[in-house]
C-alpha cells in the first residue's frame, strides 16, 4: 500500500452563473458558502465533506449527455433515500430530468440548472 499525497479538498464544477448554482446546489444538498472571490467567479460550498466549488466560465458549453458533441467530463452521483421523491425535490430546486435514463429504478439521472447531469442513487457501497 502507498502513503497518500493528499486529501481530496474540491470537486470543481465550470458554470456560466456561479450564485445560480451555488444556490440550487446549498438547496440541494444543504451545503453553506464557504469562500467567494470578490468578484465571485469562483465559490466554494462546504458541508457535504469535500467542498463543491463553482467556476464561472464566460465560454461554459453544457454537455449533451451521453452523446455528444459536448460530452460530460464528470458527474455527481447523490446518495438519498427515495429516489422518486428526491427527483421531485430536485426539479422543483431547478434539476431537469434527462432524456436518457439507463436504470431509472437504481439512478436517476438529472440535469442541473447549467446543464450539469447528476444521479440521485439510493445505491450504496455497503
């Protein structure tokens, strides 16, 4: 086994709208502002362990997902317990759902208001 370098601090989210999706994402998932540069291009919530931090992008293009031409680089998977009513919750927060769902019984994959996919899973490692 390996020492570790580090510790995962961010994950980092490119947006056209930094307070725009630091709100839907504080509602979300009841994360706090954390940090905000002055001229709040970037903003950084905290409470879910790592901090989800937004970064304005003046060019931003959202991903067509699963096929492209703009595909997603990453996404959210977000652990809850019913996903039918956490889906509900989330599109009246904003979220959009997919047009594509490959296991709707064991994801739910939605579309923040950048345009961001995301699952909501009850699946669980353990």
């Amino acid at each position: 086994m390996t020492e570790r370098v580090g510790q995962l601090a961010s994950i980092s989210l490119d947006c056209p709208d930094t307070d725009g999706l630091a709100e839907f994402y504080c509602a979300l998932l009841g994360l706090v502002e954390a940090f905000a540069t002055p001229d709040r291009g970037v903003v950084a919530l905290s409470g879910a362990g790592p901090m989800l931090t937004l970064m304005r992008a003046d060019d931003y293009i959202p991903p067509s997902w699963p096929n492209g031409p703009q595909h997603q680089q990453m996404h959210l998977d977000i652990a809850v317990d019913n996903v039918d009513s956490a889906a509900d919750a989330a599109v009246r927060l904003g979220a959009k759902p997919a047009d594509h769902q490959p296991a709707p019984g064991q994801w739910r994959v939605l579309l923040d208001p950048a345009g961001h996919p995301f699952c909501l899973t009850a699946v669980r490692p353990n």
